[in-house]
C-alpha cells in the first residue's frame, strides 16, 4: 500500500502564521526598548566618565580644591584630556544624536593634541557635535550630590528638553551631578522641581538655578539656556 504524504492542511498552516504574527508582535517593542535602554545606558556610562575626570581635575593630589573656569565647551574638554588623560572624543558624542549622524564633519580621533607642555583644541573635536554641554566655573566643594556639572545637550530653562536640539527629542535627558553619579528626567519640572537650588536649597527646574551664581553653562553652540 502506498502511504499518504504529511502535509499541513491551509488551516494548519494559517494558524501556524497567526501565531508567529502574535509572537513578532510581543517581542519585536520589548527588543527595542531593550535597544532603545542600552543605548542611552552607554551615554549615561560616557557622561559618567566625564563627570568621574572632572572630580578627578577639581580635587587634586595636593588636597585642595579647583574649579575648571573657561568660556566654551572645547577648552572644557582640554582642561580635563590635559590633567586626567580623558583624550577620547567618543565620551562626547551619543549615537542616538540626529546632530552626530546628520554631520559630514570628519570623525576625531582625539579631543586635544599637545606638544611638550602646550594642549591645544583638535581641530575637527571642535567642528564635530557634542552630545553635551557643560558648567564652568562649578567649585569642588560645592554640594556634590545636587550640584550638576553635565547633561545631554538640549535642556531649556523650564526643565524640558527641546524637540529640535535634544539628544533625544524633547523625550529627556542625562544629568551628571558633582559626586560623579548621573540620571535620566523626562522633565525637571515634575513635582515642583527635581533640581534643588543652589541658593535657597528649594526644588527648581532650572538648572542654572542649581549651579553657583558665578558658573555658566556652555554646549558645543555656544553659551546654553
């Protein structure tokens, strides 16, 4: 006798695809926020660096203290490649910037190029985006656990990030604080404020608000907020 061939019947094979179509369904958002939480992991990662080399330069070897005080965002950056060896001008820049990916600029290969004693700005650090801006003029001693020193480019002064210069849209952003540790807010004016005040000690959103009266804040267009 001849044996009949295995097959799936059209109804098998239709529940067969439903079923796949129900799993893509599932799995293929919970991939991508995965993505989406270990790409801005890596940029909280780099802006932490970065805040670790500036406790590093404010707090010397001798015990004493010292503030990084400059006018833009490049020298900010070469203070810290000359004193603490943070030379990688990848610590600066997040893949998920539109500003990076949109740019024709050529890929640095060091933030500051120096020559016996003398550290100078590399040219194309200085025409490439920056992911993130930063405070001069931000004292070692002051209040290191509320006092921010860097965080993702695009932030205004009511707490909110701009849909057109943010990182990340007007979706959020990373703050790096004086102590070394950084956070991701959606928005500063949650709750009447998640920044605490420099002056008085109440709640702000305004990140100028938490830094000292003398300190500014800079990102690679100039002054921020």
């Amino acid at each position: 006798m001849r044996r009949r061939r295995a097959a799936f019947t059209l109804v098998e094979l239709l529940a067969v695809i439903a079923i796949v179509s129900i799993l893509a369904a599932i799995i293929v958002p919970t991939t991508g926020k995965a993505i989406t939480k270990a790409r801005r992991a890596k940029a909280a990662s780099h802006l932490r660096q970065i805040a670790l080399a500036h406790a590093t330069y404010t707090y010397d070897d001798s015990g004493s203290f010292r503030q990084i005080n400059v006018n833009d965002l490049g020298q900010w950056a070469v203070v810290l490649a000359e004193h603490t060896g943070l030379n990688d001008p990848q610590l600066w820049v997040v893949s998920d910037d539109p500003k990076v990916s949109a740019s024709t600029a050529t890929k640095p290969r060091v933030v500051a190029t120096h020559t016996g004693d003398s550290w100078a700005l590399a040219s194309d650090f200085a025409a490439f985006p920056k992911s993130f801006a930063v405070a001069s003029g931000v004292p070692a001693n002051a209040p290191a656990s509320t006092t921010p020193i860097a965080w993702t480019r695009g932030l205004k002064a009511d707490g909110t990030w701009d849909a057109e210069t943010g990182v990340y849209g007007a979706q959020g952003g990373h703050i790096a604080f004086l102590d070394g540790h950084v956070q991701w807010f959606q928005n500063l004016s949650a709750q009447g404020g998640q920044l605490v005040n420099y002056q008085t000690g109440t709640p702000t959103a305004n990140i100028l608000e938490a830094l000292p009266a003398s300190a500014k804040a800079w990102d690679d267009t100039g002054a921020a907020l």
